[in-house]
C-alpha cells in the first residue's frame, strides 16, 4: 500500500515537474535493485530455515526416540526347562526395577511424596533418606508391575533409572531343585542341568524337555517326605526309572532347597545324595551277587549252603540279621537275605568274576547322567576275599543310589545297562551287557517277587500291580569309631513293577530312620523303606499307564513261579 | 539408443523427425507407465512392510504375553497347592486304588452282563 502510494507520489510529482524525470527514473531503478535485494536475503534465510526444520525431522524420524529415563539390561534371557508333558519348570520373566541418581533430584521431598503415591507399600520415610544420600545410584523398588512403571514415567524425573532384568524363575519351587539346581546373578547355571546345559539355554530359544514327570515327582517327593519325618530320619532319595531306555522319571533326594533362594538354604540341603552321595548300600548287592553266580553258571536257585554257623573270612565274622537253621537254597538266601549264603556263592566264583562283573554293572565308574553333581565310587585298591566277602552282601564298596537304580533296571529288564537320562531326545542304545544269559533275567525276576511275598519285604506287596523287589539295610560307616554305626542306618529297598514285564525300576533309601511310634521295634528297610514303596507305587502306577492284574492269574503264576520251590504264590483275595 | 535428450545439439536439426518418431513416443509411454507402475507397487510394498512389522511386534509380544501366562498357569497348577487345595474343599478325595481302575471291554462286559 505504501509502495503504491508512494509510486503515485511519484507520478504527481513527475506531471508537475516533467525535467525531473531521467533523475527519477535512475532513483526508482535503484529502489527496484534495493528490494529485489531484500527479497533475495528473506528467501535465503526462509531456505536455511527451512533446511534446519528438514534436517531435524529426518534425525527425529532415523534415529531412535530418545528417552528422559535411562534403562539398562542385566542378564541374559534363558531357554525354559520343561517336564515331559510340557509343565513349565524353569522360566525366565523380564523384570523392571526403579533407581534414582539422588544428585540429580531438585525437591527430595516432593518426589519422595509422589514415589509413595505409586509404591504404598514403601516408607516415605526410607525413600526420603534415600533420595538425600550422596550417591549417584540408589535402588528405589525392584520388580516394578507395568502399571507401577508407567506412573512413574509419567512423573517425568530424568534422575530416574529403570534396569531391566532377567531372573530365573522356578514356578515348582524344590520339587526339581536337585535335577535343575539353579543360576547365579548374571544368570549362569552354576549347579544340575541348568549349568550342564547352560551354553544351550542361553543361546537356543527351544525349551528344554526333560523326562521327569511333575505329577510323579509331586507323589513321590510327598511321600518321601512323609516318611522321613515320620522315621525321623537324617534325608531320603527316591528314583524312578525306565528300565527299556534309562529315563528318569522322578529323583527326589532330601533335604532340598528352592531354587529361587538357594541362598537362604542351609549347604547341607544343596547337596544331591541321590547322584553325589555314595554310600555302602548293604543287601540291595545280593541281587547283584546272585545274578553274578546265576550267569557266571557257579549256581542255580537249587543249590543249598550252610548258613546256620558265622563264617570267618581274615578279622571279619559274618552273621545273619535273621538266622537260619542248616542249609537253604539260593531262593530263601536272597528272600531271608543270609549274609553268610551270599557270601558263600561269592567265594564260589571269585574276586576276578566278582569285579567283572561288577564293573559291567557300572559301580566302578561315575555314573553318565548328564547333570554335574555326580559322585565317584569308592573302590578298594585291593580286591582281597574279604573284599569280595563283604562286597557281596553291599559293604566294602560305595556307590550312588542313582548307580543302583540303573544296574537294577539293567538285570530285570533284560540284561543290559541303560545309559540314565533327563533330557528328552538323548536316550542312549544299551550297549553294555551285564548278563550273558537272558534265562538270568527271568530268575531274578522270579527272586524279587518271592521276596515280596514271602522275605523281608512283605509289606510292600501290592498284588495288582506285581512288585517284586529287595530290601538293604546298612550301618552307616564312621570314621571316628573305625567301624560301623550299629543305630545308625541307611535303610532302602529296590524294586521293580509289574515284575513279569518290568517296566520301571523304583529305588527309595531312607538315612539314619530311627525307632518310632510307626516302627516301635525295628528301624530297617522292612519296617521303613518298604511300606514307603508300596504307598508309592499304588499311587503312581495308575499315572504310569500299568493296569491293575490278578495275581493269580496262571500264566503269570506259571512265569514267576520257581520250579520244586516249596512256598506258595497264590494270593488270597482278600489280602 | 541414444536419445536426443542425451545431445541437445543434434535435438535441434531432427526436432521435428524426433516428435514425429512412433518408437520415442512409445518408449516415453512406455517409460511413463512403468513409473507409474513401479510407484503403485513401491506404495503397495512401504504398506506391506508396515504391516508385517505390525504384526511381528504384535506375535512378539502375544508370545511374551503367552510365556508370562503359562509360567503363570505352572506357578498355578503346581501339584502342591492343588493337593493343599484338594485338603481343604475335597478331604473325602483319595488317591486311585486298584479296585477303582478297570479296562473299558471289562467295563462293557459288565454293563452288558447287568
């Protein structure tokens, strides 16, 4: 407008004073070229202003948001570990937890009243204190919920901190802690499968599939427990395994711990005495010695030995808990449990068979379940008579309930050693023969199920799933007194279901039960172990699939019966 | 082919044999359609990428939210609280005898028999 008016000015002026023109004509080319000018500098300035405006949305839009808060990563997330019908057993949970830089924090006091309005449960008192320590880094609250950490966002405090973590977490609590163990704060496996498989779980996203069975670890474990408080007893160890391909699955060994809080468990209670503990197991041998003599061909379930005097072998005297009158076969040996018979049929084939035989069995070497805490027999260095004397009747060598287990497994099903397994997919073929005949296999079965009925472990009998087993009760050894602890046991007994077909192998074994109300006179695998096992197996079974058959059924009769042996095997129904 | 575009000084002495050429006409066209062409796809394939990287954030976190439900429903489900449970509302519930446990032909035969 102005322009305008100034141009008409100009055009006044130029009408009334015509010899002005040329010299107005070279002032307006001037003003033109002036303006053209501005012109030019706001279009320039307008450009660089749009560049910055262009530039800052495409760093805004390329790079990532940038936060108030900072949230750092500990740990790493780990594969799951599963049972093998897909039950959770251990997992791992992102977590976020709250720190603040209090030498960032302008009112102290302001934020600590807002900080309580989100975490009630805290003291505005502590988080007060807190927040006027001088330090740049203080722990507010650890595992924030969603909810929690979007209020406190919101709050807009950049001397706030998140720090995302990720914990194991083990949903089952102790039923598994001796199979999973546990990890460390940087999320390492430092104990059981998580460290033996811990290269795996940490870089593979595929869980983890174990052959152990949560409902059956439950029983077996709730069961366990029982009996150790009923017996007052020091722990106890249960297994249950696969005899076809070596599976476990349950092992239970207490005291246990949580996983979640190894920490707070006393050490004791760490350590797995159904893998790492090896003991001198005691009668449990006498299958292993009978199946020896039985293969080896030394002797058949016919033959007879005196067992009615003590046998004296070097400085060792052997008795028998229940002594017999004159001679009994190899049948009422193993179902009477005569440490003087077994001893006998050992010395009949040696220390040579002995050891061989034994090794096959797996009881010279570690056993190769894959989990770290594995414990390595202790042998003797020289194999004297008297070795073999007290090795046949389970004293002189200790192994681990877990090498029993297998070895039992290996004899009943069909004589070979399974490899013990818990992890899904890595069974291995049976490649070590412990029986040379398979006839062997039969007789023991044979043995088991006499005992049942007729020997030391009566009370375990549950007919309709045909358990067949042997008792062991063992002085536990003290270094202090050189000798044996004559009150203190290990009572366990071995067994196997349905005995014609085993199909699985139970081991349970009780430390140091005492005399109670229950057991008012004995504290032995009979009064202890045994009755435990038939709890278990009656409970499990159905879970197992195993059908509940008569046991008078003939040809089972036929099967298990021991030709010219005296003693009856039909059951009364009412039993 | 070399255009005239690519020589401005030959363009001007065969302008005319240039607009008259049906091939420049059809390779403009041509040209002209497949950026067309190529634009639509190019739009078509910025929507798709969207939406795949939707959808894998939206399977990611359903598989996070999955994950947290089943440790969840493990904690749950864990065989101590239901037998703590069963003690408290079902404490005439035992455990499955022998007796209890028959196979289905037995089962029918008896209901046959009856």
């Amino acid at each position: 407008m102005k322009h305008r008016l100034w141009l008409l000015k100009e055009r006044i002026q130029d009408f009334l004073f015509p010899s002005d023109i040329a010299t107005k004509q070279q002032s307006l080319t001037g003003h033109i070229e002036t303006h053209h000018n501005r012109l030019t500098m706001i279009a320039v300035m307008l450009m660089f202003g749009f560049i910055i405006i262009v530039i800052t949305l495409l760093r805004l839009s390329l790079t990532t948001p940038h936060s108030i808060h900072t949230t750092t990563t500990k740990g790493v997330p780990r594969a799951d570990i599963l049972d093998r019908n897909g039950v959770v057993l251990a997992t791992t949970l992102q977590t976020v937890s709250l720190a603040v830089n209090p030498k960032k924090i302008i009112n102290p006091i302001q934020t600590a009243q807002n900080l309580i309005k989100i975490f009630p449960s805290l003291s505005l008192d502590d988080i007060k204190d807190d927040l006027t320590k001088h330090t740049s880094f203080v722990w507010i609250k650890r595992d924030l919920t969603p909810e929690q950490q979007e209020k406190t966002i919101l709050l807009g405090n950049p001397a706030f901190s998140f720090i995302k973590a990720y914990p194991r977490v083990y949903p089952q609590g102790n039923l598994f802690s001796h199979i999973l163990g546990f990890t460390n704060i940087d999320g390492r496996g430092i104990a059981g499968l998580e460290k033996q498989y811990d290269k795996q779980l940490r870089t593979q996203k595929n869980p983890l599939k174990l052959t152990v069975d949560s409902r059956i670890q439950f029983i077996i474990r709730h069961l366990l427990k029982k009996s150790v408080d009923r017996f007052k007893a020091q722990g106890g160890v249960a297994i249950l395994m696969d005899v076809k391909n070596g599976d476990i699955i349950s092992l239970v060994s207490l005291p246990d711990f949580d996983p979640n809080h190894p920490d707070l468990s006393p050490a004791q209670n760490l350590f797995n005495q159904a893998t790492l503990g090896v003991y001198e197991l005691g009668s449990i041998f006498k299958i292993f010695t009978i199946s020896t003599g039985l293969d080896h061909q030394d002797i058949t379930l016919k033959d007879k030995f005196d067992v009615s005097k003590p046998l004296h072998i070097g400085r060792f005297v052997i008795h028998d808990d229940i002594p017999q009158k004159g001679s009994i076969s190899v049948a009422d040996i193993f179902s009477y449990s005569s440490n003087i018979g077994a001893s006998q049929i050992a010395l009949k084939y040696g220390a040579e068979v002995q050891k061989d035989y034994f090794k096959r069995m797996g009881f010279f070497d570690p056993s190769p379940l894959n989990i770290p805490e594995i414990g390595t027999p202790l042998v003797p260095h020289r194999w004297s008579t008297a070795r073999t004397v007290t090795a046949s009747y389970g004293y002189g060598l200790a192994v681990s309930p877990l090498q029993v287990v297998t070895a039992v497994a290996g004899i009943v099903s069909d004589g070979m050693l399974p490899v013990p397994n818990l992890v899904m997919g890595q069974e291995h073929h049976k490649e070590t023969p412990i029986l040379h005949h398979t006839s062997v296999v039969q007789k023991i079965r044979q043995l088991m199920y006499l005992n049942v009925l007729h020997g030391t472990a009566k009370s375990s009998n549950v007919p309709a799933y045909r358990v067949g087993g042997k008792t062991g009760t063992a002085e536990k050894a003290s270094h202090q007194e050189k000798g044996y602890h004559v009150h203190r046991l290990i009572s366990s007994f071995a067994s196997a279901f349905p005995i014609d077909h085993p199909r699985y192998a139970l081991y349970v074994l009780l430390q140091g039960p005492q005399k109670t109300k229950y057991n008012p006179y004995s504290a032995t695998a009979a009064a202890t172990a045994v009755p435990l096992t038939k709890k278990i197996v009656t409970q499990i079974a159905p879970l197992l699939h195993i059908m509940p058959q008569s046991p008078n059924d003939p040809s089972f009769l036929k099967y298990i019966r021991i030709p010219l042996y005296p003693k009856k095997l039909y059951i009364d129904s009412k039993r | 082919m070399a255009l005239p575009l690519s020589k401005p000084s030959k363009r001007r002495s065969s302008k005319s044999s240039w607009h008259s050429s049906w091939l420049s006409r059809i390779i403009i066209l041509t040209l002209l359609i497949l950026g067309g062409v190529f634009y639509h796809f190019s739009t078509v394939m910025n929507k798709l990428t969207l939406q795949k990287q939707e959808l894998i954030t939206q399977i990611t976190q359903e598989k996070h939210q999955q994950h947290i439900l089943q440790a969840e429903w493990s904690y749950l489900a864990r065989p101590d609280r239901l037998y703590a449970l069963k003690k408290q509302f079902f404490k005439n519930l035992s455990p499955a005898l022998p007796q209890h446990i028959q196979s289905l032909d037995a089962f029918s035969q008896q209901t046959k028999q009856s």
